[in-house]
C-alpha cells in the first residue's frame, strides 16, 4: 500500500520479531471491514447483534482481568527520569525495550499482523498527526476504524513522510504480569502488551492523543488535553464553544451531549457536541485558541446512560456501535446495562459470557463496559465536527467532584491564575469506587494519567502558553456534586448545566457582573437563571448556598495543593507556588 520506506523498514523489523502468520494492510473500505467482522464472528471475538434493532452493531467481551485502563502499568520511558517527573511511572528506554522484545518474540505465531495507518484528525487538518498501529486483534481494528480516520488515505497523506507515531499492540497472554503499556515519546513509539482492553490498546486514544501528543505539544507550541467541547447555539443563531476538562467520571459525555432544559429550548437555543473526550488546542490567525476533536469517536462508558441521562449518546449507540463488556439479552439479541432501564433481561448471559439472573444483585454489565461509535451518528454532533481549522474556544472550564469545597461555579482573575485552579483540580471518591469515600485524589487539568512528560514542564508550559495567545480564553471552575446535609446532590446538573455554561459565556462577553472572592469571581446568586427548577429545591437560598465559599475547606484544600506540587517536585513553576501564596493571603 505504500512505498515508504521509514514504514516499510519499522514494519519489516516488527514482523522479525512477532513473527505473524500473515500481514494485511486496512485499507479502510467497507469490503474490508465487513469480512474482518465476519471472521471476528466466526472466531467467537464477537457477536452479531440484532440487526433490524441495531444495525451494524456488535457486542465483544474482555478477559476477566482486563477491563480497565493499568495505570501501574503504564510508562514514559524517557531517556532520564527527570523528563518523565515523579509523578509518571519511568524506566530506562534500554532495559524497557529488552523485557518488551522478550515478551514480543514470537507473539504473533500462529496470528495476523493488521497494519492500521490511521490519522487523529481528519487527514487535511493542520492538527492531524498520522499514527500507524500494528495488532493482532481484529477487534483493536474494528474499534480503530471507529475512533479514528484509518486506511488508504491515512497513508497516501503521510506519503515519503518518516513522521509518523509507531504502535505496537500484541494480545499475548492477556497475562496481567505481563501487561505493559509503554510510551517512548522521543521515539515516536508506543508499546502495549498482554491487554485487549480498549484505553490500553486502541493506542490513538489515551496513549497517542494525550501522552505523546503532550509531549509533542510542549515541544511545538500547542497543548493536548482531556477536554470535551462543546458549542452553544443562541436564539440568534451565534455560536459560542467551550472545552472542559474533568476527572473520570464526572460526566464529560453528558456535557458535551446535554440537552436544554425546556424553557432554553423553546427559545431555540441549542448545544452542539464537538468532542467528549481529548480536545488539541492550538493559536489560530485571530490570536484565539482553536480546538479540534482528534478522535473520530465516543468510547463512552455505558452504565447510566440512559433516554434521561444522555439521550444523544443512546442514540448515537443504536447502529455501527462495538459495545463491550454488557449484558447481552438473548431474548431480542440485543444489549442492557445497569442504569439503561428499569427492565433487565429475565433471560441473559453477563459480561462474562455467564448466565446471569437480574434478580440475584449481581451486576450484568461491567461498571466499566463501553460502547464504541461513530461520532457522526450523533444526533447533536457539531457541523463544525470535521471542519479542519477547529473551533474557536471562548472559555475553558476546569472541575470535578467536590462534596463541599468548590461552589457551583467561579471564575479565575486571570490566565496564570487559572492555570493555578486546573493545577489544583480535584476530584473526591464516591462510594461507587472501592476504597474510603470522599478521599481526594488529585488531579491536575485531569490529566494525571495522561501527561506524558513531567508533570511541572506540562504547568510551566501551560503558564508559556498563556503569554503566547493574544486573546486567550477565560477560564472557570465548575463543581455539579455539591451534597447537602443527607449527602444529596443539591444541582439537579445535567441539562440544567446549561444554566451555569450561560453564566460562564456572559461573562465572556462582559454582560454579567461578578463578586470578588479569594477564590476567583463569583456569580450573584441572581445571575444564574434558576426559573423551572422549584421542583428540584432550588430556591436563591440554594443557589447562595450552592455559591458559598467556606474558607476553613479552602485553607485544607491549599495544604492538598501543596503537598501535590511537592511530589512534582522542582520542576513546579514558581508562578505556581506564587499563586499558591496569593491564595493562602487572600483566605487570610
Ligand atoms: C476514558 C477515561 O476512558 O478517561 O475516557 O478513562
Ligand atoms: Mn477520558
């Protein structure tokens, strides 16, 4: 397929070492896809679902252990330590190399080799980077064929080009002993072995758009984030975009798929989904920042989306969706997950494969089942979606789940001060999760797991960043999960975050006054349309109280920032320290 021969050499050193049976190129056409389904399904790797009810849809199932990102697996093999920081896992590029080659050699008899080029970005954008994933999962390729532009023309538009992103996936043993997920950033290189789970092995996801493509961004001047986007369309037709960065789940999907509560909607406004997931940011010719969605794709996770929660990503699901890790109703041949409805199937196999009696309290889905599909099926998907140039961002919004310390929302005073706030981000554990509740993790700019360079040369870039643009975005604080007294949520969220986005847009624009705070500006109570929501208990009080500042939780919450930025270390911008004493000043 191609005569380039930087990729034709690294393939030909691959095949060496894995040793396939055979290589086939995925050229990206439906011929071809449509016959590695049929052979997936003749293999058992998945199952054809009902077509009539979900067209082109498919349901596969992980290994027992291997249903989640490892992030004790996970490496920057940097060639010093340094690059990669304290907060990363590192080891020596050499000594990596020659425990990946051992666990390599020969990890392909007996299997295919797929060779998937695929581009993050649609091929023509100035953002795309082109990636090549070698595998010898025939579900890694239907999933890539999904989350990213892959095929012929991935390859004609890298031509002679020797800069490319190397992938290496092979299945092995799905032995968790073995199990490495492993990023040389000056080497253009990931490597992953012994998973079949999607953020470990779809490489152009976590590993290539956010780790690399971190790394790349310090070096060329841009930034790679794990931000959703969103555009919100005002009666007049004006559309206004914003990208979000929360921890796991927080319910980045369901933000960027919101629908307007009724009264917005009548008054025709309407919100538009750009990405969900990892958002590129670079300065346009305008002096703002410009965002793309990298991704072709939601890897969405599937309990609790329901027809209430987030009917867009229900609907996007409904054809052309890989669903792994749910029940499977063998009644209709169709899927279910916990959270989907109020009707789990009587006669149905787990996530196991196992039969499974929805009457016994047992989960059928994973927690942590997904489904995989096509942006392009979703019912708000932005028509700026494949508009290579991006979309220009008016506001960043950093949050995550805090009982409560963080108000509802909050501005930062300016640039570095809001970097401050995505560098303080946090996110408490709810009893979902195993573990104590209400323990704060860390988790700067969510991107803890996803900076793949040092955790202090990613804040002093982003405070670089900040005298670069001309116009730069502001930048917010948002906080859905406060709790009252029983430890209920008091913000009714979803849809009803639209009221609060509007908040952050007006003062964008300057149409909205704020209050001085130590923590950032706040809204008056009565900027926040809180019409319609009588029914959810939200009264003024509630929003003042929703919008109150305890300093106590702030001053501990400060000593939490510290400690973090001790463990980063002294590669902690001073702008950062500074900003950590202006704030302990100004709670005093
Ligand atoms: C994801 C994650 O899968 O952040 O998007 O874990
Ligand atoms: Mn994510």
């Amino acid at each position: 397929m191609t005569q380039n021969k930087a990729v034709l050499a690294w393939i030909d050193e691959q095949i060496k070492l894995c040793n396939p049976d055979k290589v086939v190129w995925i050229d990206g056409s439906d011929e071809q896809r449509e016959a590695l389904r049929e052979e997936a399904c003749s293999t058992g790797e998945i199952i054809k679902l009902n077509q009539e009810k979900l067209p082109g849809c498919y349901l596969h199932r992980t290994a027992k252990n291997d249903v989640a990102r490892v992030e004790n697996r996970t490496f920057i093999c940097t060639e010093t330590k340094e690059e990669a920081g304290n907060i990363n896992n590192w080891c020596d590029p050499a000594e990596m190399h020659a425990k990946l080659n051992a666990l390599y050699k020969d990890s392909m008899v007996g299997r295919t080799m797929y060779v998937i080029p695929y581009s993050m970005c649609m091929v023509e954008s100035p953002f795309a980077k082109i990636g090549i994933e070698l595998t010898d999962s025939i579900y890694v390729v239907l999933n890539m064929l999904i989350m990213t532009r892959a095929g012929k023309k991935v390859i004609d538009a890298l031509g002679d080009d020797a800069d490319f992103v190397k992938g290496l996936h092979a299945k092995k043993d799905i032995d968790e002993e073995n199990r490495y997920i492993v990023h040389f950033p000056q080497e253009n290189l990931i490597c992953s072995v012994n998973s079949g789970y999607g953020g470990n092995v779809l490489l152009g996801k976590k590993c290539f758009a956010l780790r690399i493509a971190s790394y790349l961004a310090h070096k060329e001047g841009w930034l790679a984030e794990h931000m959703l986007i969103l555009g919100i369309e005002y009666p007049n037709g004006e559309v206004h975009y914003i990208s979000a960065a929360f921890p796991s789940a927080c319910g980045k999907t369901n933000l960027a798929m919101l629908i307007p509560p009724e009264i917005y909607a009548k008054q025709g406004y309407k919100v538009w989904c750009v990405g969900d997931d990892i958002a590129w940011l670079r300065i346009g010719p305008d002096g703002r920042l410009w965002a793309v969605n990298p991704e072709n794709g939601f890897f969405g996770v599937a309990p609790g989306t329901n027809l209430k929660s987030n009917p867009n990503a229900l609907h996007t699901t409904e054809r052309e969706t890989i669903f792994t890790n749910v029940v499977h109703n063998l009644d209709n041949n169709t899927v279910w997950w916990e959270g989907l409805d109020k009707n789990p199937p009587t006669n149905a196999n787990d996530w196991l494969g196992n039969k499974w009696d929805c009457t016994d309290g047992s989960k059928g889905a994973h927690p942590n089942s997904r489904f995989t599909a096509m942006a392009e099926n979703c019912p708000c998907i932005s028509k700026e979606f494949n508009n290579p140039a991006g979309v220009p961002i008016d506001a960043i919004v950093f949050g995550g789940r805090r009982a409560k310390t963080a108000p509802l929302v909050y501005q930062s005073f300016d640039w570095n001060h809001g970097v401050y706030v995505g560098s303080a981000m946090a996110s408490e554990t709810t009893a979902a999760a195993a573990g104590a509740v209400g323990v704060v993790r860390r988790d700067p700019m969510a991107m803890l797991p996803f900076v793949g360079y040092n955790m202090g040369d990613y804040w002093a870039h982003w405070i670089e960043m900040g005298k670069k643009i001309p116009n730069p975005p502001k930048i917010f604080n948002v906080n859905w999960f406060r709790t009252n007294a029983e430890g209920k949520f008091i913000w009714p969220g979803f849809g009803d975050n639209l009221r609060v986005l509007l908040w952050i847009l007006g003062r964008v624009a300057g149409t909205v006054d704020a209050v001085e705070s130590p923590i950032g500006f706040l809204p008056k109570a009565e900027d926040i349309n809180i019409e319609g929501l009588e029914n959810d208990g939200i009264t003024i009080e509630v929003l003042k109280d929703l919008l109150s500042v305890d300093k106590d939780l702030w001053k501990e919450d400060a000593d939490g920032v510290e400690e973090f930025y001790n463990k980063v270390g002294d590669h902690t911008p001073a702008e950062l320290r500074n900003q950590l004493a202006a704030f302990r000043a100004r709670l005093n």
